[in-house]
C-alpha cells in the first residue's frame, strides 16, 4: 500500500511539474510574441504612409563669432556702424547655409569693446 502511494505520488508530480513546465514555456514565449509586435509596431505603420519621407535628425551646428571693437568705436555707436553691418551680415550668412541645422550661435565680446544695435 505505502508503495502504490509512493507511486501514485510521484506521477501526481511528474504531471503537476510538466503542466507547470508548460504554463511558464507558455507565459514566456507569449511575453516575446508581444514584445515583437510592439516593436515592429512602428516599422508597420511606416510602410502604410504615402509619400512621406522619414524625417532625418537635424545635424547640430555650433558656431562662435568674435565681435571685439575698439574703445572709440564701442563709445560711440556711429563709428561702430560697420562693424554692426558686419555682424549682421555675418549671422545672415550662418542663418542662410545652416538653415538645414540645429544652429547655435554663441557671439563672445569683451567688456566696453562691443557694439550692439
């Protein structure tokens, strides 16, 4: 009797270990299957838009512009003309060929030798 117990036992969980072997194959390979579709998610409503090209990530541009004046051109604003053209110029043209960019634009002066408009 205490052997047909025994056995009786051991197939109860050799079954009951399979079927939880199964359940955990189970959990895990539907864990993946969703993981799969959520990541594909994007690349399948890609190929559905018309015409439209994927946006590029802009390249980031940096450009630094001394602007240093004399003491004379810095006190009076009117002899400082030019060089205020100049600058402006100078941005318009950065603005103008880096258009496509990120652009920052850092202008480095030095205390009472810039002029500003």
């Amino acid at each position: 009797m205490s052997d047909e117990k025994n056995t009786k036992r051991k197939v109860m969980h050799f079954i009951f270990l399979q079927m939880a072997l199964l359940q955990e194959i189970s959990r895990v390979a539907t864990r993946s299957t969703k993981k799969m579709f959520f990541y594909q998610r994007n690349h399948i409503i890609n190929l559905f838009k018309e015409n439209e090209q994927p946006e590029k990530e802009r390249p980031k541009v940096f450009a630094a512009v001394a602007h240093i004046t004399s003491v004379e051109e810095s006190n009076n604003p009117e002899k400082g003309a030019e060089k205020i053209e100049r600058l402006r110029h100078t941005i318009d043209g950065l603005l103008t060929s880096f258009a496509h960019c990120n652009l920052t634009i850092t202008i480095q002066t030095i205390p009472n030798r810039h002029v500003t408009a």
